[in-house]
C-alpha cells in the first residue's frame, strides 16, 4: 500500500507540466497550440522566450530528480527498499507523459528522463547528458538526440547499475520514450525534422 503512494504521489508530481507553466509566467501562447504542439522545452523555445524554455527544462528535469531523491531518502523509514525508487522513477515520467491535469495529452518526457537519471545515479545521468549534447552539437537535431540518448540509456544502466529494478524503470522509459517520438522517426526518414533554434510564431 505504501508503494503505491509513493507511486500516485510521484505521478502527481509529473503530471505538473512546466511547458505550461512557464508559458503562463511569461504569458506566451499555450505551447500546445503552436510548433510541434508538444509541452516540452524544445516547442517553448519556438516561441521565442530562451528563459521560459530554461524554466521548462529545468522544471521538468527537476521533479524528475525530486521524485527519485525523496524515494531513496524516505522508502527506507517505510520498509520499503530499491523498488521503490524505481517504481517513483517510472511514475513521475509517465505523469509528465500522460498527466492527469492536461487530460493525459503531456510531454515526450525527456527533460524529466534526465532528471530521473541524475536521481538514480548521477554518472547516469550525465552519460545520458552527454550523449544528447553530442549528437546535438553534431546534427543540431533534438528529436534524434533524444533517441540516441533513449537507445544508450538502459546500457549505460546496465553497465553502471546492473540488472536491478532502476535498471527496468529506465529501459520501460527509454522504450516510452521512443514511442512518442513516432511522428519525430518518421520526419527523420522524410528529411523533415526541425533544427534547434528553428523559430516558429506562436499561433502557427
């Protein structure tokens, strides 16, 4: 019963979409409206506004982490042990995915992938970071970054972690994760995907 409060209480957490929020601080158009539609940091930077989309990411990258941290420094007083963890782990990434307060139409999830990343272990997390960066600098291409990110992710778990439930939480993520970015692969093969930095007004 605990451990399923942790995970409603973690998918709670992530179904807060910062996309939205930022948008509202900053008053831009709903990001769901415009770009690629998606809540995420990517389509807010569309907008124009560099410091609603460093909100955005580092919102949601952050409950990511809060999620993960709160459950390794609590779960324990509870009884409970590394599934915990990995049961917020996964929780917190499909609220933001499927959040509860945007009628289960959320993110693509990578900025909050991260932050649960750098919860479970920071190298990770940072492996992943770094792996998103590179690709990123190379094509200049964020969906295609996160997918390679998405693909070496449960490898860089494996290899740092070994076969454990975080290790599940993360390849469930990466495979989720993958699946959103559907319309991204087929954009990729056509030659259609947007760059980094592409400004689109809000509204079109």
């Amino acid at each position: 019963m605990t451990l399923l409060l942790f995970a409603v209480l973690a998918y709670l957490l992530g179904s807060i979409s910062f996309a939205v929020v930022s948008s509202w601080i900053f008053k831009l158009p709903d990001p769901r409206t415009y770009g690629s539609k998606n809540p995420g940091a990517t389509n807010v930077l569309r907008s124009g506004k560099k410091a609603a989309a460093v909100l955005t990411l580092l919102g949601d990258a952050g409950k990511g982490w809060l999620v993960v941290f709160l459950a390794q420094t609590y779960a324990p007083q509870w009884g409970l042990g590394d599934e915990a963890a990995a049961m917020a782990a996964l929780a917190v990434f499909l609220g933001h995915v499927f959040p509860v307060f945007l009628r289960f139409q959320g993110g693509k999830g990578v900025a909050t992938a991260v932050g649960v990343l750098l919860g479970l272990n920071v190298w990770l997390g940072l492996l992943a970071m770094a792996t998103w960066l590179a690709v990123a600098f190379v094509w200049r291409i964020s969906s295609l970054s996160a997918l390679i990110a998405a693909v070496l992710a449960p490898l860089y778990g494996i290899a740092l972690l070994g076969f454990e439930a975080s290790t599940l939480a993360v390849s469930a993520m990466s495979l989720l994760l993958i699946w959103r970015h559907q319309s991204n692969i087929v954009n990729l093969l056509a030659g259609k995907e947007g760059r980094i930095g592409e400004k689109k007004e809000p509204g079109v």
